[in-house]
C-alpha cells in the first residue's frame, strides 16, 4: 500500500509539473521560452524611441521605486525597441522568438499560478486521503499480525476447537461399533431363538404324530372295557393339555420374536 500511495503522489507531481503551457513557457517565473536560450543583444546604439515620450519618465514608469509590478495600460504609450539579435546560424534556426507584451506575460502567469494552486490543493487532498487509506492498511495489517499470532498459538482457540471436535468424532465412532457389536449379538440371538423354535415345531408335529397313532389304537379297541375308556379318555385329555400349553408356549415365543425382529429394524 505504502508504494502504490507513492506511486500516485509521484504521478500526479510529474502531471503538475506537465501542464499544457510548460511547452511554451518555463516554471520559476522567469517569462523565458522554454527553448534553446537565445544569445539575444540589445546595443544601446540600436535602441531609438519613436515617441515624443522622455526617456526618463519612461524608464520611471519601468522601473517602480515602490516594487510593485505595473499594471497594463492599453492607451498607454510603450517604447518600440528595436532589437539586435544573434544570426540564425548560432541558434540553429531562422525562427527566433520574441517575448510577447507584459500583459500577455502577466494573464499566463496568473493562469499558470492558478493550475498550479489548484494542482497543489488535489496534492493536498489526495495526500490526506492517502494518508488516512495507508493508516487504514496499517490498522488491518496490525490485526491481521495479531490473528496470526493468535492462530498460531500452541493453545489457541482454534486447536481447542479442533481437539474438542477429534474426540467428539472419536466418541461418536465408538458408540456407532459398539450399536453394531450389540446388533450383531441380537441378530445371532434371534437365530438361536429361530432354530429352538425349529426343534419345538419338530417335537410338536412328532406329538401330534403319536396323539394320532394312540387316537386309532384307541378306536380300533372300542369294545374295550369302561374302565380302559375311561383311562384312555383321561390319557387323552392330559395329552391335549399338554398339547395346548406346547402351543401356547409357541405362539409366547413367535411373539418375543417378532418383538425381538421389530427392535432390531429400529436400531439398525
């Protein structure tokens, strides 16, 4: 920031320094035309006055004692001098230029200390506002060094934050495999449970089997005794009750499956 504002200031003095009259007239105030100096020679000799004007008055008006510069008069009466100049061959060309009237001079003066003026008031300001742009960056670098230092910190609050989050992760990730151990011990529960139900559904169709086979004994032997009936039909009756708790204790245990089955989906 600092060069680039240095930058600028040194554009815009080349820019002052460049205004459009410089071409045609130097700075310091000396009313020289900026060119090859010219060897100008103003004999006494050639000097004549066309006017019935004294000389002395003349030089009078010339030459304020006060020190105030003169003001233009256009009816005033100004010495024709004539003057002797150098060759064309010293100066390189056949033009040589003249100074213009004095108040030609004066009107490019004051134009020229205006564009300078007001080309040194944008200076100002331009220097004021980049003056308070640099104290700006200045500001924001200093903040920017501070939030460096902070960050780079061995305890700063962004390693705190960091370490923080790690160990959240690591907990998470422990609790997610610990869920899915648990999950698969159930999953294998539900299978032992499955097989056991195997086995009983097994054991129920060789009772049901036996209950059947005992049933046709017993109608094939239907002459037999009251007191043989009436045994069988005891047997019979322990056998259905028997039979119906078996089928009790299969649909207890279908449900705690199913239950079982239902958490499971939910977990997973």
């Amino acid at each position: 920031m600092k060069e680039n504002a240095g930058r600028v200031v040194e554009y815009l003095q080349q820019q002052v320094m460049e205004w459009p009259g410089k071409r045609y007239w130097t700075s310091g105030w000396t009313n020289t035309p900026n060119c090859k100096p010219l060897a100008a020679k103003t004999s006494a000799a050639t000097t004549v006055l066309t006017t019935t004007e004294n000389p002395a008055i003349s030089r009078e008006r010339q030459h304020d004692p006060s020190g105030s510069k003169p003001q233009y008069n256009p009816k005033a009466v100004t010495p024709n001098v004539a003057r002797d100049l150098a060759s064309s061959e010293e100066f390189g060309n056949g033009l040589t230029p003249t100074e213009p009237p004095y108040h030609i001079q004066r009107a490019r003066e004051h134009h020229l200390e205006q564009l300078i003026q007001e080309q040194n008031e944008k200076i100002d300001r331009l220097e004021r506002t980049l003056g308070v742009v640099l104290e700006g960056a200045e500001k924001k670098e200093a903040l920017l060094h501070r939030v460096e230092k902070a960050l780079s910190a061995p305890n700063s609050p962004v390693e705190l934050v960091h370490a923080q989050m790690s160990s959240q992760v690591s907990a998470m990730t422990m609790s997610i495999d610990n869920v899915s151990k648990s999950a698969q011990g159930q999953r294998q529960a539900i299978d032992g449970v499955q097989r056991q139900l195997d086995g009983l559904t097994i054991s129920l169709g060789e009772a049901i089997s036996q209950v059947t086979v005992v049933a046709s004994k017993v109608n094939d032997l239907g002459t037999a005794s009251i007191a043989t009936s009436t045994s069988v039909d005891k047997r019979l009756g322990i056998i259905e009750k028997s039979n119906t708790n078996w089928m009790e204790n299969l649909n207890d245990i279908y449900h705690s499956v199913q239950t079982v089955g239902a958490r499971m989906e939910q977990m997973e």
